[in-house]
C-alpha cells in the first residue's frame, strides 16, 4: 500500500529503493535460469530445452526467453558485471546490451573492459550504453561490426494496412541509417509544439509523416504508374462537394468514402479531372486535367501571404496549401482575392471544424 502525505524526496528515495530491489530479483532470476539451464532442468518435465520451458511455464516470448538465457550463459564468465547486477547497482537493460556485445565480439574482448563497461552503465541509460559498445565493437573488429549492419539492413520491413474502421496502420523495423533518415526529416516537420497547437507529440508526426509523402507527390519526381505520375484519385458528386443532404458520400482510392468535408479540402489545392457520369453512375466522358490554383496566382497569393494565415502560426509558403475563402463549389472564385495559405493541419482543421476570418487577413479555427 502507497504511503499518504510522503514528500517529493521521500517518493524519489522509494523509487530508487524499488527499482534496485526489482533490479535485484531480475539479476536472481538470470541466475536461477542459467542454474536450471546447466542441468538440463527441462528434461524432467519433457522439454526440448530451456527456451522451451520458459515459454510454456512462465509464458514468456520467445525473444525474451532466449535473451535471459543468454544473458545468464554471458555472465558466467563476466564476473564484474555479475555483480553489478546482483547488487542491483546496473538494471536488466544495461546487461542485456553488456552480454549480447560480449557474444557478438567475443568475451575474452570484453572481460578486460568490463570495470569500463559498468561505469558507462552507472551514469548512462541502457541507449546510450549501446553506442559506447558500438564503438567498441567497431574498433575490435571492424570486418564483422560490418557484417552485422549488413544482417540488420536485411531485417528492415514495413507493413502498410487499413483497418476495418478505416484507418492506416503503420508498422515496421528500419535499420539505423534509414531509420536516421526518416527521423531526420520527421523532425524537419515536428518543431517545438506551440501553446495554441492541441496535437499530441504522436499526431504531431502523422501529420509530418502526410506532409513529407504529399510533398513528394507534389513533386513530380516519383516514378510513373500506369503512365502517369501517382495521384489521389477522388470520386465525388457535386451534391457531396457542395455538401447537400442526402449526397452520396465521395471516394478516395485508397482509402474508400469519405466526408464531403475531406473532399472539400482536397479539392482546395489539387489538379481536377472533370468525368461526366450518366444517371447510372456510368462514366461517358473524362475531361482533360486542369489546374485548379494556376501557378501565377499560387506564387502571388505565397508573396502576399508568405506564413499560414492562422493566427499566430508561421509555417512557410511552400509547406501551405491554398484555401478558398470561399468554397469554388459554393460559387467562389480562383482568384487571388479568395485564396488563402493555410498550413495543411490548419487547413484540415477548417474543414473539420469551420472558420471565421479577423483582421489583416488571418483566420481562426471555430473550435479545438
């Protein structure tokens, strides 16, 4: 049971007298495990090994079990870092990346260097850690450190999945330098969080991860598909777009329907494809592509306004999409005077929520 009434120095001490307490039972588990592991222990119950055992006894995964079995395997003949853990002095993590350095690199490299290791894991999380054995690994045999970021490169995958609820799911491993250049450019996008900018650190990167690929559409450099650059495709009535009840709602490929809203603020800044539909919904003519926002009008519209016109937000022209002020399937026109740069989270926050316009040309969101 939690204390009541402890000060902020008496709960900073019970954690630390936690921790090192888990710490230590974590370190007599390893050793109980490569006890158990010695003796084939898994035989009397009639299992192939110890691995197995851990799995269906203690239900752990796979890749747990086997690195516990090999950290107690490793601290066998790493005396000082034992110890550390059994005082509780360097946690789980520290040794996990101690133990998989000296089966990598060989412990007869690493037990001359252990007192050096402890001491780095006494005043560095288990991150940081990792990069000083990094070091060292490259600097002990550069030849196999190589080999291993080649078996990680082969590692890397991505998995790209929409959920029956509509959603993208996103996962996946990259190796170190890919994942380097992914990070650098999410961070490109993701600055310091303004006070009146309500994201979450995590939907602060969705957003920078959208705008990095619709940057790159933007771009006409990716390669053809089907003989034509990729794109979104929409499909959309009049009546969803002038957002009628009792429109159907539009499609996006990819994606599947979407609200008139979503469709709305595509269509802001996008190259339109006219298709004449008969009563059927049968497609009997496809227009040429136009430009909805000609380029001299968008480069005018990028000097005038030079940020997004939200109130107190300064994201570039060039990371802006155009807004018509008022709507072009209302009646608006594509003109200068109707345009408006709105970074693209504030330009889906106004088709989400609305928007009322203040002075000198700026807007707020309606609601947040």
């Amino acid at each position: 049971m939690g204390g009541v009434g402890r000060t902020v120095r008496e709960l900073g001490e019970r954690m630390h007298q936690l921790h090192r307490e888990i710490t230590q039972l974590q370190a007599e588990l390893v050793h109980t495990i490569g006890e158990f592991d010695t003796i084939q222990g898994y035989e009397v119950d009639d299992y192939r090994s110890t691995q197995a055992w851990l799995r269906h006894q203690l239900r752990l995964h796979p890749r747990d079990a086997a690195q516990l079995i090999g950290m107690a395997r490793q601290l066998r003949q790493l005396p000082v870092v034992d110890q550390a853990f059994t005082d509780g002095d360097v946690s789980q993590d520290h040794v996990a990346v101690i133990t998989r350095t000296a089966r990598l690199a060989g412990v007869e490299h690493i037990t001359p260097v252990e007192q050096d290791l402890v001491n780095v894991a006494l005043v560095n999380d288990p991150g940081r850690l990792r990069i000083a054995t990094q070091h060292l690994r490259y600097c002990l045999d550069p030849d196999a450190a190589g080999r291993d970021a080649v078996k990680t490169y082969e590692k890397r995958e991505l998995s790209v999945a929409q959920t029956i609820w509509g959603m993208v799911a996103i996962t996946g491993l990259l190796d170190p330098t890919s994942g380097a250049t992914v990070l650098a450019a999410l961070d490109a996008l993701t600055p310091p969080p303004r006070d009146d900018d309500p994201r979450t650190a995590g939907q602060r990167r969705a957003d920078a991860l959208t705008e990095i690929c619709r940057t790159a559409l933007d771009s006409a450099t990716l390669p053809q598909v089907n003989g034509e650059k990729p794109h979104l495709l929409v499909t959309v009535s009049y009546e969803s777009l002038a957002g009628q009840l009792g429109a159907h709602p539009a499609h996006l490929t990819w994606a599947g329907p979407i609200s008139g809203a979503d469709a709305r603020m595509l269509a802001c800044d996008c190259a339109v494809i006219p298709a004449v539909l008969n009563s059927a919904g049968e497609v009997l003519d496809i227009g040429r592509k136009s430009r909805v926002w000609p380029i001299a009008i968008a480069r005018a519209i990028g000097l005038r306004d030079k940020t997004c016109r939200h109130a107190d937000c300064d994201v570039p022209a060039q990371h802006c999409d155009i807004h018509h002020r008022h709507h072009w399937a209302d009646g608006g026109p594509t003109s200068y005077e109707n345009g408006v740069l709105a970074c693209r989270h504030h330009h889906t926050r106004i088709h989400k929520y609305g928007v009322h316009y203040i002075a000198d040309g700026q807007f707020m969101v309606r609601r947040n």
